[in-house]
C-alpha cells in the first residue's frame, strides 16, 4: 500500500486507489501521517480534527472517524496485507507505515541523501532529485492543515522541498545546465519572491549564458521588492554576486557556484577593509 500527501492525499492498493472524503477524514489522514508510525494521543488528535470546539461526546466522535478511516483503508487492502494499519493503544491510536510507502519520507530521504552524496556522479544525482521533486503534486495534505502537527509537518516538508531546489539548481550549475534551468528558475523565483538563493542562482546562470545585463536587472528587481515588502536591503553576500558581475570576477565561471565560505572570507575582507 501507498500513500500520498505531497498534493491530494490518497491511499493506492495494488488495483485500486481512493481519496478520503470529507474535510474531518482528509484532516484525520493527514494527522496520521504527519506522525507515521509514533502514537498519537486522543487529545492531539481531537485539536486537529477540531480545534478548540470538539464535538460533546469527542471520544465516541474520533472512534467513529478511525472506524470509518479503517473502512476506507480496508478498501483498498491487497488479501496478503498483514501489517494492521492503525491500532489503538492505552493513549491513542498508532498509524504504522514501512519503509517507501509514504511519498513525503521517500521525498526527505532523497533529498537527505544526496545533500550528502560527496564525489557521487552528478548527472545521477541530478536525475534521483527530480525524480524526487516529481512527487509533489501541489501542497502538501491537499493544502488541508489543520493542527499544529500538520501544520509543522507540511512547513518542514515544504522547506526540504525549498531546499531541494536549490540543491538541484546547485547542481545543474555544477554540471554547465545554465542555459537549460534558467525557465525553471525564473519560474521558481517568481513563486518564492523573496527567497535570496534562488535570486543568487538566477544570477549566476544568467551570467554564464552571457546575459549579464539581464542577471544584473534580477538583482535589482529584487532588491527593489525586498525595500518595497519588508524594508529591509539584500545580504552583504548577495551584494557580492552584484559586485562580481560588474567586475566580471572569475569565480562566477567556476564549475560549481562559488563556495559561501571563500564568498564570506572576501567580503570579511572588503568590509575590514572598509573598517579600517
């Protein structure tokens, strides 16, 4: 059996796949998964489900959606199924998951894996991180957040999916796809307007395509937007990409984008400098 919350959340059996109906049982699964395989309390569950108006007789109302979910779930069951899904324990209920059925840890694992891949080809890595992107189908839990857990659920997920981005991009950099991401990147620059990385990689890939003047209008249109909606000036850091495509410095052409470190010994350097 899968499951799916990264977009509609729907549960697939072998021949046959379903979605939770009803805004309390979509709420309910995304509960379960967002603590897949921990025990969750009646009380957490009843504050997702909820919220501060729970129904007068809540225990009988949550033993009444576990039912009903447990149907649903028995709906899409293979016969050789031997793992029991969601058991009741002294405090709560327990939804248990193995390995790769849920698509949100396939996605974190992925993305955990190869943020740490070292020496290992970057092409493949390339190709296993979009695979991994490929699973998102729109926000997370169907854009169902009730209570805190999924809430911080889907705001952790959404930040590996952030993150992942920028590693992919990180890595097409590295393997002379500037031209090739520059749509996407655009694209993605557009939704997350104030996200400095994605500025920052745009940047980069716009200048080793020979666009220079066009990476310098992004700096600028950004740097605008950040004054205009928060009132606050790029980092010192992305100044420095600003900098180093007016010099035309040659670490913009290095094969992976400039190391933070080296960026920030030099503007350590220039700002003592400045100092002095």
């Amino acid at each position: 059996m899968l499951f799916f919350v990264l977009g509609p959340t729907e549960i697939r059996g072998e021949n046959h796949a379903i979605r939770p109906k009803g805004a309390i049982q979509q709420l309910l699964f995304a509960s379960f998964m967002a603590t897949a395989g921990r025990t969750v309390t009646v009380e957490t569950l009843s504050e997702e489900l909820w919220g501060t108006t729970p129904p007068r007789k809540m225990h009988n109302a949550l033993q009444a959606q576990v039912s009903r979910l447990r149907r649903t779930l028995a709906r899409v069951e293979s016969e050789n199924e031997s793992l029991p899904r969601i058991v009741s324990t002294v405090s709560g209920y327990q939804f248990n998951i193995q390995q790769g059925e849920l698509d949100a840890h396939v996605f974190l694992n992925t993305v955990e894996t190869l943020r740490f891949a070292g020496d290992r080809d970057v092409r493949r890595s390339i190709n296993d991180l979009r695979k991994a992107l490929v699973l998102w189908r729109g926000p997370a839990f169907s854009g169902f957040t009730g209570g805190p857990l999924c809430r911080i659920a889907a705001s952790r997920y959404e930040e590996a999916r952030i993150s992942a981005l920028e590693l992919l991009f990180g890595m097409e950099l590295k393997a002379d796809g500037h031209a090739r991401i520059i749509p996407e990147l655009t694209e993605v620059s557009a939704e997350n307007p104030t996200q400095e990385n994605f500025c920052r990689l745009l940047m980069v890939a716009l200048y080793r395509s020979g666009r220079h003047i066009d990476a310098l209008n992004v700096y600028r249109q950004f740097r605008h937007r950040l004054n205009e909606e928060i009132g606050v000036d790029p980092s010192p850091m992305l100044r420095w990409y600003e900098n180093a495509i007016l010099g035309h410095d040659p670490m913009l052409l290095e094969e992976s984008v400039p190391a933070s470190e080296n960026i920030v010994r030099t503007r350590d350097l220039v700002m003592g400098h400045q100092g002095a």
